[in-house]
C-alpha cells in the first residue's frame, strides 16, 4: 500500500452562487441545489482565498450557478488578483454587459470562458429554457473587444453532437482562440436526462472525425479540445488528479469539496469553511483524506499496475452506477460492474433510435424540480 503524499491545492474553484438565469439540463449543480442556502459573504470568500493562496494554490475559478449574479464579483476578482491568483470566470454570459466587463478588467480579470449550449438560437434556447442565444453573440463580441481570448465552452450530447461543425464554425465566426467541446458528465441533471442526453456510439465516431478534419483544416487559428465521453472508454478518466490532490472546490455555503459532486457521497464528513480553516480542510479532513492513497481501493484496482494513472477513475460516478463509492469505476473494462454502462450506452441507443420525448421528458435545471429532488 502507499502513504498518500499530500501536496498543496493547485486549483480553487469558488462556486460564488447556485442562483442561474438558465435552466440547463446536464447543469452540473447539485440537483438540491434550491435546498442549499447561506451563500458566503464577500468576507469569507476573502478568507478562503487568502488561506488557500497561503496554501500554495495558484488558480481560481470564479463559477456558480451564474457568478455575475454576485455584486461583490470585482472586489472578489481584485482580491484574488493582489493575492497573486491567475484569474478564470466561467460564466453563460447573462450579466456581461459592456460596464460589468470593463470593471471587470479593471479590477485583473485574467481570463474569461463562455458557454454556448449549441450553434443554433433554437437548441441553444430549448435547452437552457432561456432566450440568451443572441444575447451570447454580444457578450463573445465584448470578450474580444476586451482583449481577452475568446474561450468558448460546448457541452455535447445526443441534441447537438449532429451540429459540431456548425458548433466549430460558430466559434470561427466568433474569432474563438479556445472552443472546448466537453461531452456530457453524468452527473448532477444530466444523470437525471442520461437516456435523453447521451450520444450514440456512431454519432460519436462522426464527431470526433468532424473534429480531426477541421483541426487539420484550421491548423492553430483555434485550438479544438474535444473530450470524449467516458462511458464509451474501456479505462475511467483520473478524476481530479486524483482525490484531495490538486482541486479544491468550495460550494456557496462554504461546504468545502474534493470535487463538485462528494456532498452526495454517503460516509464523508464534508468540512465547512465557516468552522474549519482551508489549512485544516485539505490536510486533516475526514472528507479529503478519505480516498487518498490507495488503502481504501478494492480489487480489481487494488493489485492492478495502473492505479497509480487513473486512482481507480470517479467516486461519484462509482457511487452513482453501484451504490458504492469505494468500488471501481464501472467504466473500467476490469470492474466487475462494468455491465451497468453497457446497459445504459443500449438503453440510450434505444430512446435515441425511437419518438420517446414524452416517455423520457427532459428535466430542467428549475427550483420547483430541485424541490421535487430535495424531497
Ligand atoms: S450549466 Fe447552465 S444552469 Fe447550470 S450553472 Fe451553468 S449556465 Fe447555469
Ligand atoms: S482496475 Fe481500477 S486501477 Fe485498474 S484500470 Fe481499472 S479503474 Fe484503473
């Protein structure tokens, strides 16, 4: 067995607020979320940033929900910038408006990256349930003209994975330097609209080739980041680097994670920072050293050569497809459970190839369905 070697946080990732405009079916907010109040106040962020940065962390990301809805973004932004912090908002765009931007920049924003949910105004509204398509256009505009990098983000799935190269050219039209296409996470809602959401395994091959032909087309005029899916992967993604290793989320009510999703992971004591310092959360916690290291695994991953790769892949989605967070991820060709994701890439395959929309009805991202889930 190793001894985990604890190195200090990399990455902050300060979810300011679940409060969004949108109403995105795979948003990646807890699906509670409506439960979940006491955002921090613009001290405590102050707190948690000088700490972590104390700490050694040297990035953060301003996310939510949609973090423009904070009105202490920029004292927050210039704080974290005197701190000596790279600094990323990762926002839809609902809110940067030509002023916000500017003081934005003022106060040393570094780096902003914008979602689009698909190319065209009729998807991209349908699926966040908002008319903001056009209004995105504007903000991409903006994003130039403040000289940032225009990074665009893309979530694919089954409803707009057939557009990607209308998605790429898009992002051309926008002089995008960055376009991220990041398949679906099943996590969150999107595990609620997993039969709706995820791909065919041939609308993925298409994808990908769409994806090499333009790289090769565009050359460096715009990098393309394309993510494939993991449930069509026969090895599961090393999440986060590995537990309690780089990445350290805090939540809105200062619940402090090792990924966005540990609070729905049974046996973990998730540490608060109004009680705990960011000193004590990522050395001493219960919840951060719970699956550091290598003791805690079962087999196959336990004697297995490449656990030192992929640390046994997702505890999320092991908890979320096997009822136990400690198992291996299914994805893995080796798990015994990997059965489960066949299943579901058949079933999906299913709904896709027949009219189910009102068997399967999507679930938004909207507080009453959150209040549903709370229970
Ligand atoms: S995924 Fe959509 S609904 Fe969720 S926080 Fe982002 S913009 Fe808002
Ligand atoms: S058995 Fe575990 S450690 Fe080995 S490849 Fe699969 S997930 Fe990774």
């Amino acid at each position: 067995m190793t001894q985990p070697v604890i190195n200090p946080p990399f990455w902050l990732l300060a979810e300011l607020t679940y409060r969004c405009p949108l109403h995105c079916v795979f948003c990646y907010n807890p699906v509670n979320y409506d439960s979940i109040k006491n955002e921090l106040d613009t001290d405590a962020w102050i707190r948690v940033m000088r700490e972590a940065r104390a700490l050694g962390a040297a990035q953060i990301g301003f996310s939510g929900g949609e973090p423009l809805l904070r009105d202490d973004l920029d004292i927050l932004v210039a704080e974290a910038r005197r701190l000596g912090f790279y600094t990323n908002l990762i926002t839809s765009g609902v809110g940067l408006n030509e002023k916000r931007i500017a003081s934005l920049k003022q106060a040393g924003l570094d780096h902003i990256q914008l979602s689009f949910q698909d190319s065209t105004q009729e998807m991209n509204d349908f699926l966040s349930s908002t008319k903001t398509f056009e209004l995105k256009k504007k903000v991409a505009a903006l994003i130039k003209k403040y000289d940032y990098p225009m990074v665009m983000n893309v979530v694919l799935h089954r409803h707009n994975i057939p557009h990607i190269d209308k998605i790429i050219e898009m992002a051309l039209d926008l002089s995008a330097e960055y376009l991220e296409l990041a398949n679906t996470q099943y996590y969150g809602w999107a595990m609620k609209n997993r039969q709706q959401l995820l791909p065919t395994r041939e609308q993925l091959v298409a994808a990908e080739a769409t994806v090499n032909a333009y790289r090769e087309k565009i050359g460096k005029q715009c990098k393309l980041l394309f993510v494939v899916p993991d449930y069509f992967e026969e090895r599961p993604k090393a999440c986060m680097n590995g537990w309690g290793s780089i990445f350290l989320d805090i939540a809105p009510d200062g619940a402090a994670l090792p990924c966005h999703n540990a609070r729905e992971l049974p046996g973990l004591n998730i540490p608060n920072v109004k009680e705990h310092s960011i000193q004590e959360i990522w050395y001493e916690s219960q919840a951060f050293n719970f699956f550091r290291g290598d003791s805690w695994m079962q087999e196959p991953c336990r004697s297995c050569s490449e656990k030192e790769k992929d640390f046994g892949g997702c505890r999320c989605q092991a908890f979320l497809l096997t009822g136990d967070p400690a198992a291996t991820d299914p994805v893995c060709a080796k798990s015994p459970n990997h059965h489960v994701v066949k299943l579901a890439i058949r079933e999906a395959a299913a709904v896709a190839n027949a009219d189910t929309s009102k068997e399967f009805p999507l679930v938004f991202r909207t507080d009453s369905n959150s209040k549903r889930f709370a229970g």
